[in-house]
C-alpha cells in the first residue's frame, strides 16, 4: 500500500514537474514568435520603403534618358543643318 501511494505521489510529482517545464518552453516560445513577427513587419516596412526608393530612382532615370535624348537630337538636328550647305 505505502509503495503504491509513493509511486502516485512520484508519478504526480513528475507530471507537476513536466507540466511547469513545459508551460516555461511554451512561453519562451509565445515571446519568440512575437519578436519574429516585430521583425517581420519592422523588413516588410523597410522593403516597402525601399521599394517606393527604387521607384523614385527609376523615375529619375527615365527623365534623364529622356532629356538626354531630346538632346541630343537637338544636338543632332543642329549640326546637320550646318552641315547641309557643305554637303550641297
């Protein structure tokens, strides 16, 4: 009898102990999924941020190549026509 009634209070013992373990690593990982998710949102800010930075880079890009283009066709056009009284 007294064996049975330490082997229910061992057995209670280690359930206590196994459930206080284990509700520790279930909090240790709740406040690790929450920092990574802080994470997450905090690269998914800066990505967009960075790509609104891109965009606005492109666009300057494009306005360059465009008046340099026009410029050079200006360019272009001008020195043809001094040139076209020599080549008459």
């Amino acid at each position: 009898m007294v064996e049975g009634i330490l082997a229910l209070v061992a057995l209670l013992v280690g359930l206590g102990i196994g459930w206080f373990a284990w509700g520790r690593r279930l909090s240790a990982t709740t406040d690790e999924l929450r920092s990574e998710t802080g994470k997450r949102t905090a690269a998914e800010a800066n990505l967009e941020q960075e790509r609104k930075a891109a965009q606005e880079k492109l666009a300057v890009l494009k306005d360059a190549q465009e008046r340099l283009s026009d410029t050079f066709k200006a360019l272009s056009f001008e020195a043809l026509k001094k040139q076209q009284p020599v080549l008459s």
